[in-house]
C-alpha cells in the first residue's frame, strides 16, 4: 500500500471524516485555551471543570436543551463550589478542587446510570470519536469556532491577566472579569472535546499541547502557534493510528500528544532534559575547534 | 486634575481582612510630582494600602481620592503605573521586555489591543529612557535584578502614567542599578509625576523621597526623610531591633 493510498483510505469513510473535522476543531482551540492554563497554573482546574461538566450534559440530554448550555452551566457552579469552599472553610485549594469535581462527575455518572436513552452516555465519558453524527458535528464547529475566535481576539487580555492582574487592574481592566471569560471558555471547550476524546481525557487536550509549546519558545505569540499545530497533527495521526490497529481512538490521540511531549522535553535545545546538554556539547566542541 | 486637590488623598482608611486588621484608620495626602516613601515592616499594610489606592480592595470606611476624584477614574484614563515586588513576577512567563512594556499601552488601546504606531514608538522611547533597547528582545527572566524594575518602570512610562506606585523595587537590585532607578525616578517626578515607593531599604530614602511615611497599620508619621528616618522614630514602625542593628 503506497502513502497517498494509505491516508485517503479512511477518508472513504463519511464516519471517518467526521472524525478527523471534529478531532482537529477541538485539539486545536483546546491547545489555544491550554497555553493559558498552563502559565497561570490552572491545569487543576481544567481538569476539574472538564469533569464537573457531565451532570451538566447528561441534564441538557434530559430535557433536550444543548450540551453546551447544561456544561456552562455546570462549569460554573463547580467554580463557585471551590471558591466557596476554599474560601469559607480551612480547606486549601486543591483539596477543595478534588471534593468538588469528583462529587459533581459522580452525580453525573449516576445521572446517566438512571436515563434511559437510545445513545449510549457512557460514550460522554470516553468518547465516541467514530460516532460522531452530522449534527454532533455541526455542534462542534459553531462552538469551536466561537471559542476560537474570542481566545484569538482577546489574547492580548487574556496573557496580560495571566501575567499580571494587578497590572490589568490598574489601567481599568477588570481581572475578575478576564478570569471568568477563560472559565466560560473552558466549559465551552470542554463541551467541544467532550465529542472526540470524552470527559475523562479532556484534561489532556487542555494541558500538553500548551505545556509541549512552553518547553519550545520563549514567546507566548509562538506558543499560540506552536501548540495548535502539535496538537492537530497529533489527532490527526493519533486516528489514523487508531484506524489501522484498530485501537481506541480518543485514547490514542491523547497518547500521540503525550508521546510528543516526552520527546520535546527531553530534547528541546532551550529547555529540553537531554537536548540541552548537547547543545552544551556543541558550544564547547565548537569552542575546542575554534581554539 | 481638579484644582489643587492632592495627588492621593487617603482619608482615615480601615480594611479588614477576615479577622485581621490591615488598616486602621490610615490618613495620608500626598501632592503632585512629590516622590514619597513608604516605610513600614512586613505585615504593616503597605501592599493594603497600594491596593486601596489601586482601589483593588475595598476599605471597610474611609475613602481613597486621586486627584479629587475616585480610584476608578484615573484608572480608567491608564493613570496608575504599577511596579510588582520581584516575588510577585512569574519570571520564566514567555514574555519579552518589549511584550511587557507593551502592556502599558493596552489601557489606551481598541478592543482586540492591536498597538498602532504611536504606541509601538511609544514602547521604544520607554526603553530607551530606562536604557534597556540592546534588551527589548530578552525573556524577561533573563535581564538583572536592576533590569527587571527598569523594565516594569518602562512599562509605566510607555502608559503615560502620571502616578506611580512601586512595591520594593530595591530588593535584589545592585548599587549601580539603585542609582540608576533612583535618577530615573527623579525625572518622572520632574516631569509632574507622583510616586509612591514601599520600601525596608532605608539608607536609599533620602536620595530618592521628597517626603517618607512611617506605617504600621496607621500612618504613624509623615515628613522629611531624614526627620522620619530619625531611629526614635523607626522603632516605633519597627520595634527596638532596628537601633540595636544601627
């Protein structure tokens, strides 16, 4: 089987190409939201909002009403959750993170163990990349584009919250303001990774492309790039994979993400475990050369 | 600017935090283009009372004017210039010296923040005033203690800001730098600025403030530096260790 036969051959498949659409839509805006969790160390809550989102979904599924407004509505109330108990009792932040979203991913697991339903909702929690039907698709592109273009349009915002609030205070900003829009924006993504790699893997999605560009560049504008584009290549790859050994696919796209960043950060030349002490090597065999 | 009302004026501001008392009744009026220092221990309210004047925290009572008018609006206009204290910066964050100082612009700019011309020339002139062009493209990690203020500095002067607030921005910084700062600082006072500096580096006072403050949770004397920064006086802010140590 040569290459270009190799990659069409699943594209054959209508299922398929829905897939690829819908993976490469949520890696990508997951990746453009992951570089700012990953900087103003939120991955926690990532994961926690991703969970906390299910009793919301599995409700929306109940009275019919979009997935995506029953998880905003959800990844809010986990949020005010936390707060309330970090806040009002001597239970720190982490703590408080881990209470909250497992209570609210366990009523939405019971929730889907008494709804009676012709889709199966434990593909919620794992995914059904491969199910993906025309209007689940449709779903994905309107919120994906959405949250694309408000993480686009507002970066500059979103970075300087994330660098300095205070700063963004003091010149008539509001960081509550800011903190809140990527919270919404989280519950929005979430809703949109949901689809290809379920509740469970999302926290992957919204943590290593951002922490696999952060180990590349200097400069937050590169990590924009850099890491929708590892993350869309590695959906895409990790599918194909999927397809040809006939593995799980949301799992595999997650594991091509992770492979990725193993390599990155053992050889990035800026930051990279191994690939720093050759370039040690070099300059000093350079230097050797030179004299 | 409203006729000759102060620069700051903080009227008998309390703020609680829970249970403890960060502020008692604190008073203190501070005139445009004066350079003031804050002097007090840790604890003694100092980043409580910036971010009264910041209007970040909420005073239980009292009221905090700028220029006559409410915090809001001289945020509003971009007016406040604000240099962190180094723990409070994430150094590894990949932002450029001219990123950050960039970030001065952002109250003046549109709604996506796209700088313009005016505002990229604006950066450039900043750098150069606090001499950090041949650095504009550094990581901001990889600059010098001194260089990290300067930097925030810039930022504040890319802003146009017209009152500056800078929390310790001695610590970790060499003489050299110091000096530099301190002439620095001079100049936008010079120019009509009013700036307010927190500091537990005492021998830098009497170069660089018109006037010092002594706080302990309440403004216990406002003066001259070298009236403030009479040991009797220094004790009461600090308790008696500061004069055995001389």
């Amino acid at each position: 089987m040569d290459l270009i036969t190799l990659l069409s051959e699943p594209l054959s498949y209508d299922f398929m190409v829905r897939a690829l659409i819908t993976t490469a839509i949520a890696a990508v805006v997951c990746a453009l939201l992951s570089c700012w969790l990953v900087l103003i160390g939120w991955s926690l809550m990532g994961d926690a909002v991703s969970h906390a989102v299910l009793p919301g979904v599995v409700l929306a599924y109940i009275v019919g009403a979009p997935f995506a407004l029953g998880a905003l509505v959800f990844a809010l109330l986990a949020v005010t959750l936390i707060g309330v108990v970090r806040n009002t009792s001597r239970v720190k932040e982490d703590a408080a993170i881990g209470i909250v979203f497992t209570s609210l991913f366990a009523l939405g697991l019971v929730l889907i163990s008494v709804t009676p339903s012709q889709t199966d909702l434990n593909h919620i929690i794992f995914g059904n990349l491969l199910g993906v039907s025309m209007a689940d698709l449709v779903q994905v592109v309107v919120l994906g584009v959405v949250a694309f273009a408000i993480l686009v349009l507002k970066r500059r915002d979103l970075t300087l919250y994330a660098f300095d609030p205070t700063h963004a205070h003091a010149i008539g900003l509001s960081p509550r303001r800011l903190g809140a829009l990527l919270l919404g924006l989280l519950a929005l993504t979430s809703v949109v990774a949901l689809q290809t790699v379920g509740v469970v893997l999302v926290v992957a999605m919204l943590i290593i492309p951002g922490a696999t560009a952060y180990l590349l560049t200097d400069r937050f504008s590169w990590m924009l790039l850099i890491a929708p584009v590892i993350s869309a290549a590695c959906s895409v790859a990790g599918i194909y994979v999927s397809y040809y050994l006939d593995t799980a696919s949301g799992a595999m796209v997650v594991l091509a993400q992770g492979i990725v960043f193993a390599v990155v950060y053992l050889f990035s030349p800026r930051q990279g475990l191994i690939g720093t002490r050759l370039a040690k090597a070099r300059r000093k065999r350079a230097v050797a050369l030179a004299s | 600017m409203t006729g000759n009302a102060p620069a700051i004026l903080v009227d008998k501001v309390t703020v609680h935090y829970g249970e403890v008392l960060a502020l008692d009744s604190a008073s203190l009026s501070l005139d445009p283009a004066r350079i003031c220092g804050l002097v007090g221990m840790n604890g003694s309210g100092k980043s409580t009372l910036f971010k009264a004047i910041m209007g970040m925290v909420k005073p239980d009572s009292g009221r905090v004017l700028i220029n006559g008018q409410p915090p809001v609006k001289i945020r509003k206009e971009a007016g406040i210039g604000y240099v962190p204290q180094s723990e409070d910066v994430d150094w590894a964050f990949p932002l450029s010296v001219r990123d950050v100082v960039m970030m001065g612009r952002y109250g003046h700019l549109g709604f996506i923040r796209r700088p313009r011309k005016a505002d990229r020339d604006a950066v450039e002139h900043a750098l150069e005033r606090v001499e950090l062009s041949d650095y504009a493209d550094r990581q901001i990690g990889q600059l010098s203690g001194g260089q990290k203020k300067r930097a925030f500095v810039a930022r504040g002067i890319a802003q146009g800001a017209t009152m500056m607030l800078l929390d310790e921005p001695f610590a970790g910084v060499d003489k050299r730098s110091e000096a530099t700062i301190t002439r620095l600082l001079r100049e936008l006072a010079s120019d009509g600025a009013t700036i307010l500096v927190s500091t537990h580096d005492l021998h830098a006072l009497p170069q660089l403030c018109d006037e010092a403050v002594l706080l302990m949770r309440k403004v216990l004397m406002h003066g001259t530096p070298d009236v403030v920064l009479q040991p009797e006086n220094l004790a009461m802010a600090f308790g008696l260790d500061v004069m055995n140590r001389g």
